[in-house]
C-alpha cells in the first residue's frame, strides 16, 4: 500500500513539474502577428531634387516621425509586415523651385520585411538580451501640393513636385531589439522628390490576440 502511494505521489509530482514547464520554458511569446507602434526624431537634408538622393548633403533640418505597422513572424528570424505614418517635414531652401518649402506632415504606405541576426531566447535565458536585425520597406510616400515662398520676390504660391501626388520610397534600417522594445535608424528615400530622411525612432511591440503554449 505504502508503495502505491509513493508511486502515485511521485507521479503527480511530475506531472505538475512537465505541466509547469509549458507555461515558464517557453518562447518569447508564440503569437504570430504583433503591432508597432513608433516615434522618433530624424535629420532631413535638403537639397536638389536628384534620382537616387545622397547619405550626406550639406543643408539639413530636424523632422519627425510617427507611425503604426502590423507585422507577421513568418518564421523565428524573418518578419513581414505593413508600415502606415508620416513625417512632419520642416520648411527647407529648394533649390529646382528657387523657393522656400513650407513645413508639411506627409504620409507614406510601406511593405517591409525584417531579418534577425539570431534566434530568439527563451524567457528565463536572459530575456532582454539585445537581438539585432536587417530590414528593407518599399512602398509609395504622398506629398500632395507643396506651398513655397519664392527667394526672390517673396510671392507665395502652390506647386506639385514633377506634376505628381505620390512618388515610390524605399527605406533600408537597422536596429535592436529587447523584447518588447526596439531602436530602429531607418533611412527614407524617396525618388524623385527631395530630400530624403535618416530617422532614429523606439518602438513598441504590441502582441495581436491569445498567446498559445506548447
């Protein structure tokens, strides 16, 4: 009898210590789609309108960024998702207009995909450890009508960057990520309207639905 007990006691021991470990040893979260929710400030340099625009230019301007972007874990390394924002964009020199653009909040829509330099740790192995990574969006930024200030006559007056609304922006980052939260330099090209934008913006990651455990 006495054996049957300690059978059965040490039975449920190790039942609830495996049922224990589903719910401590376990991925940073199993949920697949997650939330980012950005802002940050960044550096616009002005300049020329140009095709493919510079890193460096000479004139440059504080400017910031917002933004929301829904994403999808494809797999423990690569990430896919949508990013939506915008940037308030200070008042700069032009030069192909020969005026002074006025300050303005444009908008952009961008695909993206992102790529961790390693594998996710586990929560009880150094959970905040830094992870880095890789990314690449390309999508469309909608600038609209410009209001300009002429450097000559100071005649104010409307325009539209080579008669069009919205102009194809890519954007390559880099950045790290501590669980939750990322720091993310991101630099924003946008062809063939200038100038373009290096931005540093942190980040929040939201989780989307019921986690799941294994």
């Amino acid at each position: 009898m006495k054996k049957l007990y300690l059978v059965a006691l040490l039975s449920m021991l190790v039942g609830v210590q495996s049922y224990a470990q589903r719910f401590v040893k376990i991925d940073e979260d199993s949920r697949r789609f997650w939330m980012n929710v950005g802002v940050g400030p960044g550096l616009m340099k002005a300049g020329g309108s140009y095709d493919f625009s510079p890193f460096f230019l000479p004139k440059t301007a504080p400017t910031w960024q917002v933004f929301l972007s829904p994403y999808y874990m494809a797999s423990n390394r690569f990430n896919v998702g949508l990013k939506l924002g915008g940037f308030f964009r200070p008042s700069f020199e032009d030069v192909e207009s020969k005026s002074i653009i006025q300050q303005k909040f444009t908008s952009f829509g961008l695909l993206y995909a992102d790529y961790y330099l390693s594998s996710p740790y586990r929560i009880l192995e150094r959970p905040w450890k830094p992870r880095f990574y890789l990314g690449l969006g390309a999508g469309v930024s909608y600038i609209g009508k410009l209001e300009a200030k002429d450097l000559l006559t100071e005649n104010r007056f409307t325009f539209r960057r080579k008669n069009q609304d919205a102009f194809i922006t890519v954007a390559p980052k880099i950045g790290v990520s501590f669980r939750y939260i990322k720091l993310e330099i991101e630099h924003t090209l946008t062809t063939p309207f200038n100038p373009d934008i290096t931005s540093i913006t942190i980040i929040s990651a939201l989780p989307l639905g019921n986690p799941r455990y294994y």
